[in-house]
C-alpha cells in the first residue's frame, strides 16, 4: 500500500512565493490525488507537473478502483494525446490560459462526443450510434482546452426507463457503488461522475439533472454539485428527459473547482434556444468572483420546517444541522426559519404537481428528436427503444427491471390538454410557493438537508448547490446541505456555499479499499 502511494501519486515539491508581501520562499507538497483545478494549474505553471503525468494518474485510479465502483463506463483513448497538445500549448503560450487547460474532466453518458467515445445514457439500444456533433457544453470544454477523459456510468437513461432499477445501474455500466461504503445508496442518475471525481478518478465531471439528479448524487458521495439554471448551460447534444426542466452542472470535489468549470459551459449555444434568454444572468468577468470567505456576511437564508422533517427523528442528524445554522449564523448570515412554501406537499409529489405528466410526454417528443438527430443508430425512436429492450431482455435485466416509465411515455401522444393543465399547474405552484416564498421574506437562498428541496427547484427550472455537511455516525452515508435560489441566483449561492465550505471544511477523501 505505502509502495503504491509513493509509486503512483507522483509527490511533487514546488518553491513559491506564498503571499504578496512575504518574500520568503516556502516549500509546497501537492499531490495529484485531491488537487484541485487551482493546484494543477500552478504546479503547470511552475513546470512541476504536466498534463501527461496527471492523465497517466487517473488512468492508474481508474484501473486499480473502477472495477469496483463503476463510475467510468468509457475511457477515451485519445486523452493522452489531448494532455501531450495541451502540455505544448501551454509551453508556447505567453498570455494566461483558460482554467480548465489541461485538466481531465469525465462526463455522465449522456452528453454527446463526436469523437472515439460513445453516447449512450448506459444503454446498449445506443452503443454504436453517432452523434452529429459535439454536444454545445462539449464544444466550449473543447476550446478551453480541457481533456475529455471519458463517459462516466449514470442510473440508465437518468432515471426515466423504469421505477425498479437501483440508483447508479444501467445495462452498460453495471451497478455503480458508493466509495465511501459500497453498501450505503449511491443515489443518481448522475451517479458515475459523483462517484469518479470523489475516487479521485478524475479531476472534475459533468453531470445532468432533471430533478435531483446531480444534487442527490453529490450529496451521497461527499462532494459538490451546481444545478444551474435552466438554461444557462446548453443542453444541445444531451440525451434528455425535459427540455423545460434539463440543465448541465459541474459535479467536483470542491465549489472552486464546481465554478472553474461552470464558467467554461455556461453561454450562449445556437442549438439551444434556452441559453439565450438565460445568457442575461451571466455576470461580467464571470462566476470566480463569487469565491469570498466572508460570502455569508449579510445574506437572508430561509428554513423551511418541511425539508427537515425527514431528520427531526434522527438525533445525529438533527444536531448536525442545528451546528449547521450556528455556522451560517457566525458567518453573518439572518436565518429566517419556521417557513412555509404553499401546498408543499404537492410540489414533493410529482405525481399530484403535473410533474411526472409533463415529463412523459416532453420526453417522448425531446427523445425522438435527438434520436432523430443522430447520424447513424440502433433505434431511432422512443418505440425502437422500447423494442430494442425487449429483444435483448437477457442482456440488460429488463425482466428483472422493467421499462413501466418508457412504455407510459410511448402512450403520450404530444402536449395535450391534460401536459397543459399540468405545466400550468406547475407554474402556479412556483409562483405562489417557492417564488412567493422568497420575496415575500426577501430571501437570498433556501437551506435544505440534502436531495429533499430538489423538486421545488426542478419545477421552476431554479438553480441549486450543494456542499458536503457530514457523515452519518452509524448509518455511515455522507450526506450534503444544498442552497436553492431563484432563477439566475448562482452569484449568490456561489457566495453562500463557498463560505460555508470554507468554515467547515468536512469533506474527507473516501477510505478506499
Ligand atoms: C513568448 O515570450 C517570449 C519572451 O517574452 C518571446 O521570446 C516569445 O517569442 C513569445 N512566444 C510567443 C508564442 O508569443
Ligand atoms: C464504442 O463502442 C464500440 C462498440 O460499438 C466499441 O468497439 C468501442 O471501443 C467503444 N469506444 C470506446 C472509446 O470505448
Ligand atoms: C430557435 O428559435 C428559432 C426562432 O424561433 C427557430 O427558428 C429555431 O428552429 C430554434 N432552434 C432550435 C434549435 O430550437
Ligand atoms: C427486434 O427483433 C425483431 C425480430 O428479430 C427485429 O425485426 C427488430 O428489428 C428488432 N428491433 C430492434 C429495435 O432491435
Ligand atoms: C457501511 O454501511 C452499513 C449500512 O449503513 C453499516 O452497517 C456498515 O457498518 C458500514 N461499513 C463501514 C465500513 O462503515
């Protein structure tokens, strides 16, 4: 164990000038296991590390930990070669190069590479299919010079084939585990970036979510999600569930690292409308700013007794947030608790808001789309999918899991009467819940305990954070705290989560094997 440590995590000693007014040199460790984006670029910058050497360490994690923990379905075998293009660059540039350069990210299977890499949401019904192109957030990753590592693994087809499979399964992928208890949830669909870049497999991912599915996984596995607005990242090139709810956000050990690539996918992208109107919240000079230790000082936060009834019988958890709220209050933040959103119940239920009802028919309508889209493939509709299973139903457990959600969505038949009384009724549930909620009180965000606000967020296309708040002391299952703001928000949720990671600092790396 000690042989390999010193073998493969290619201990690296830089000298630096540390602070601006001290002169004195102070000698420096950093390891490419648990280095953020920060520190990989400085040590590039200080020429003590190269972007071959830092490939060659995740291909090493990746051989030694993914046959356990599934999280990486493929590797891209051209990313070495992206990291020696990359190491060129940066040795004849002059001027200062994009923060993700160089750096290894992983992306959930359902975002598309027009390149050696297949997209397949987990699905064999996709393997061999091609995309036309790069999908929009693939593009700008691209550009910024990031090295595309490889797909990771996902609950199959996020999470809308079927009510019966486990969380973080899918045909290809096999069963994604939990690196930090292989018995304990790894929640999804985002499953297999949450649990790469927690295994440090990877330096940063991306994952998608339509409700839940990047802050309930992040919060499983200990580390940071950002579910963006609907619409500030492209979903141009993404498998979808909902074009009105789908959104594309970083999945990364730290919120640094979360807003270095949040910065580099967000814009405008012509294949995806949505961005347009969205592009309006970007702030000039971009999400970095937002990194402030006194991020908290003077920010209204609301707590909503609902989203903590879950864990009012759990004493561990109980104190864990109540030393949670100290925090935030320490901080300089006001905490306004005892709130309430109207008819809460409902919007938790996405079968009583609409939700469930719009999404059946959106995906079957977005689904065909992008099948429709690709240039060569297996199946070329939502039907051919359904049968493409059914034929293969040895192969990919569809006795054993079904595929009840796919065939309710084949019986949609486009937005009728019924998909439009359920968006309105969503709608109506946002403006006079969570919308009214935060004006009425003037609330800069909403505190929730882990996953359980992720509807109230989905339903409304409403930006969420979230941060690792702990380690359950029996049950042993990290768990996260997650901030949700109002549509455009992320300058203040970045603010109040990275002063609240900053003042706890809880995250740990996961006892591997
Ligand atoms: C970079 O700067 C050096 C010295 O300032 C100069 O000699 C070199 O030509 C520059 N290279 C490029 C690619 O601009
Ligand atoms: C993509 O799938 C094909 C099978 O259709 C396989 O041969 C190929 O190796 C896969 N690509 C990668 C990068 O794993
Ligand atoms: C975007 O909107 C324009 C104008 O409404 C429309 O013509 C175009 O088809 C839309 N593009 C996409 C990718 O939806
Ligand atoms: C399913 O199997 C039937 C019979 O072999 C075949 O005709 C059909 O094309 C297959 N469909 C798909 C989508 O694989
Ligand atoms: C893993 O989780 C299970 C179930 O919560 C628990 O019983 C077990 O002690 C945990 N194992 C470790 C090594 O923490």
């Amino acid at each position: 164990m000690a042989i390999y440590f010193l073998l493969s995590s290619l201990l690296l000693i830089c000298v630096l000038s540390y602070g601006s007014q001290k002169l004195t040199a102070k000698r420096l460790k950093i390891t490419i296991e648990e280095a953020t984006v920060d520190d990989l670029q400085l040590a590039f910058r200080l020429k003590t590390l190269t972007s071959r050497e830092v490939v060659l360490f995740y291909l090493d994690k990746i051989r030694e930990l993914n046959e356990n923990l599934r999280g990486v379905i493929e590797v891209n075998p051209d990313a070495l070669s992206q990291a020696d293009i990359a190491d060129k660059e940066r040795r004849e540039c002059n001027h200062t190069l994009p923060k993700l350069h160089g750096i290894p990210i992983l992306l959930k299977d359902n975002i598309a590479t027009k390149d050696k890499l297949n997209t397949t949401a987990g699905s064999f019904a996709l393997l061999g299919s091609i995309v036309p192109r790069d999908a929009g957030v693939v593009s700008k990753l691209r550009r910024s010079g990031a090295i595309i590592s490889g797909k990771a693994s996902l609950s199959e087809w996020s999470n809308f084939r079927t009510s019966w499979a486990p969380n973080g399964w899918s045909a290809r992928g096999s069963q994604g585990k939990n690196p930090y208890n292989s018995s304990v949830e790894v929640c999804g669909s985002s499953s297999g970036p949450a649990i790469s870049v927690a295994a440090n497999m990877v330096s940063v991912t991306l994952g998608t979510e339509t409700d839940g599915s990047i802050i309930c996984p992040a919060s499983f596995n200990s580390v940071v999600g950002i579910k963006p607005t609907v619409g500030l990242t492209s979903r141009a090139g993404v498998i979808p569930i909902s074009p009105r709810q789908d959104t594309v956000g970083p999945i990364c050990r730290t919120v640094a690292d979360s807003v270095h690539v949040l910065d580099i996918i967000v814009g405008i992208d012509r294949n995806d409308n949505a961005t347009s109107e969205a592009s309006k919240y970007i702030p000039v000079g971009g999400y970095g700013q937002f990194l402030k230790h006194n991020g908290l000082e003077g920010k209204r936060l609301g707590i909503v007794n609902m989203l903590f009834d879950s864990i009012n019988h759990d004493v561990f958890l109980k104190q864990t947030f109540e030393q949670h709220f100290t925090t935030l209050r320490k901080q300089g933040a006001v905490l306004v608790d005892n709130l309430e959103i109207a008819h809460i119940e409902d919007v938790l239920d996405s079968h009583s808001s609409g939700e469930f009802d719009a999404m059946l028919a959106e995906f079957k309508i977005a689904l065909n789309e992008y099948l429709g889209d690709l240039v060569k493939s297996p199946v070329k509709s939502l039907r051919e999918v359904i049968e493409f299973n059914k034929n293969h139903s040895k192969v990919e457990k569809i006795n054993e899991y079904g595929q009840d959600i796919f065939e309710l969505a084949e019986k949609t038949n486009g937005m009728g009467p019924k998909e439009q009384e359920a968006l309105s009724n969503l709608k109506r549930l946002s403006k006079q819940g969570f919308k009214k909620l935060m004006t009425d009180h003037s609330l800069d965000a909403l505190v929730a305990y882990a996953n359980s606000a992720s509807s109230i967020l989905a339903i409304g296309g409403f930006p969420g954070i979230v941060v690792p708040a702990g380690y359950h002391n029996t049950k042993k299952y990290p768990f996260g705290i997650c901030f949700g703001g109002l549509r455009g928000s992320e300058p203040k949720l970045i603010e109040i989560a990275y002063a609240f990671e900053q003042a706890t600092k809880i995250r740990r790396k996961p006892p591997l094997a």
